[in-house]
C-alpha cells in the first residue's frame, strides 16, 4: 500500500472520529449518549450503601454486613464500639429500657459491646441490609423465630474468638462479652453472603422543606434520651448524660431518624417477669422525621413486606435525603400500642 493511500485511510478514520465526537456532543443537548461516555471516562465513585462515603477501598462493598446486639445500660457504661458503626437502632425492650442494634459493612470494630441477648423483633429490623446476627444467645421461642427468618445467629457458644469475655472491674459478668465484627463476619458469611442492597437509603445535599431543630428529645417509657446539634453532628445523651464511648469521646451521628411504630408486648418474659415487646406494624406506614445538619424533615416510613427495605419518604413523596455518613433509627412506640413512647423537638 502507497504512502498517499495509508494517509487518506489515517484521514478519514480522522474524519468519522470527528463526526461521531460531534454526534454524541449534539445528542447531548436533549439528553443523549454523551452522558454514558462520560461516565466511562470519568465515573461515579463507589460508596457504601449505608452510609453514601467512599470506602477505603472497594472490595469491602462484596462483603455482608454484621449486626451486633448491643446493651443500652448505664451498669455497663462505656460501650465499645458504637462509633464505629454506620447505622445503629434503638429498640425498647422489657423494662422500658432500650438496646441497641449495630450495623458494620464498610466499617468494623475490634471491640464491640457489651454484647446482649436477641429479642422476636430483630429479623425484621435488620432484614434486608443483613442476616448474620450476633448476640449473646436467647431464648428458645426467640431463636426459633430467628431461624424461621432465616437469620444466621452467632453466639457467645459458637463464636470462637470472635467473642471474648473481657473481665471489667466492680461489673459482673453479664456486661462483659465482647464481639469483634470481622472475626463475626468470617463466620457468619458461612451461611449469608450478600451485601446490603443499594439504594435503601438515599445521600446528598439537605433538600426540600425543613424546620430548624437544634434538639431531640425520646422517651421509650422508663428510659429516655436525646441529640444537640453542635453545627456539626449530633450529641447523644442518655438521661440527660453525655453518652461516652470507651475511647473516651461522645457518641455523635450525622442523621436522627425517629420512626414511629405500634408496639405490644409479647408473651415471652425475662427472669424478673418483665415482658418483651412487639413490633405490630412491622408493615405499612407510619410517621418519621429525618434529622440532620440542624433541620427537621418531616415525612413517613413505608414497607410493602418484611423482605423488603423501608423507605422514609418527605411529605411531598420524594424520598428523604440522608446526610453522607452515620445515621441512628430510634424505634419510637407510638400511642397507638400497649407501650407508649413520644418524641419532640426544639429550635433552640
């Protein structure tokens, strides 16, 4: 082939490049493919769907989440763990007292606890971000229930090193058990492998109407708590006390939701007598406000099935915008069941 030829070839592979170039530039005025090139040339980072930040790195968005059961009671206090978590909810138990449920995907905490018992309505809640649970045991109807849901308990009996008792001066010894979250992972990823969904929760800048909050106040019956917000992040207190990790810092989240629900209590009781709860709309809809970056979202929480994710939805329909990064779920029971509950907030 002559010389001339090979340039007239080079031309004209220059000449359809153009064209093309040009195409995809005028197909963008109306929306056109421009956008998928772009994306190949410069995509969207990855983030982790329970908390919209990158991770650090991206091989931990295959893994499964772990959830562990983690005691709320001031005999117990500092907890370990709990700021490392991406989303934490509050549940009331027997007593009028609360425990908490912490969710590690992208994160995880050598040093979580102290680790409690499971109770009937932790499959719900933790379906569909995961079903590998740890806990100190729990009782024969409790675990049943578990393994109906098809939830991959992991106990102190079963757990290896993965739990360990940690011995804490002047605390006896049901607050002692601790859960290291990989070494749970490792385990319970045996039975359940899967990666929370993507897209149960929406991230971005605040939109839509919103009040002012500065404070939010919960009372769960015997037990209450609150957040203020500090500009940055809002403060947890417990009783009206600063609610401290054992790394010596408070607790802060960048999201509150507050989640109203119809709540029972069950037949099955501890050894004091004290009934455990039920949650009895675990289903349907029911008012829920989003907090964050000091505003007030008021909206709804909606679930078609018990498979299914809950979407927390604005007034207007849209679905709420979160705020890239930690977020607590406060299962607040309503008027509407046997436990009564109520929350409120202020601007100031």
């Amino acid at each position: 082939m002559t010389s001339t030829a090979k340039r007239g070839i080079a031309i004209g592979g220059g000449v359809v490049v153009l064209a093309v170039v040009a195409f995809l530039l005028m197909g963008n005025r109306d929306g056109g493919p421009l956008g998928a090139v772009a994306d190949l040339v410069d995509p969207e980072p990855a983030i982790c769907p329970l908390t919209g930040v990158e991770p650090a790195k991206e091989s931990v968005l295959e893994r499964p989440a772990v959830a562990v059961k983690i005691e709320n009671n001031p005999v117990a206090y500092p907890l370990s763990g709990l700021e490392d978590a991406e989303i934490v909810y509050e549940e009331l138990v027997e007593g009028g007292q609360t425990r908490f449920m912490a969710l590690y995907h992208c994160t995880d905490a050598p040093k979580a606890g102290p680790v409690r018992s499971s109770r009937e309505v932790d499959a719900a809640i933790m379906t569909p971000i995961t079903r590998i649970l740890a806990a100190a045991g729990g009782n024969d109807a409790v675990r049943n229930t578990l393994s109906e849901s098809g939830i991959v308990l992991v106990d102190e009996t079963d757990s290896g090193e993965a739990m360990q008792r940690i011995p804490r001066e002047g605390i006896s010894m049901e607050h002692t058990l601790y859960a290291d979250t990989g070494a749970l992972r490792k385990l319970g990823r045996k039975q359940f492998d899967e990666p929370p969904p993507e897209e149960v929760f929406t991230f971005g800048e605040l939109e839509g109407k919103s009040a002012k909050a500065a404070t939010v106040s919960i009372e769960f019956g015997a037990a209450s708590s609150s957040y203020q917000w500090d500009g940055d992040a809002w403060l947890r207190f417990d009783e009206g006390q600063a609610l401290m990790s054992e790394s010596g810092e408070q607790i802060s989240v960048d999201n509150v939701i507050v989640e109203e629900h119809e709540i029972d209590y069950s037949d099955i009781t501890d050894v004091t007598g004290a009934a455990s709860t039920i949650i009895k709309d675990v289903t349907g809809t029911g008012r829920a406000v989003l907090f964050r970056d000091g505003r007030a979202i008021k909206g709804s929480w909606e679930r078609e099935t018990v498979e299914g994710p809950v979407r927390f939805m604005t007034k207007a329909g849209d679905q709420m915008v979160l705020a890239p990064g930690t977020t607590w779920i406060e299962l607040v029971p309503s008027n509407e069941g046997e436990a009564k509950g109520s929350f409120s907030y202020a601007k100031k």
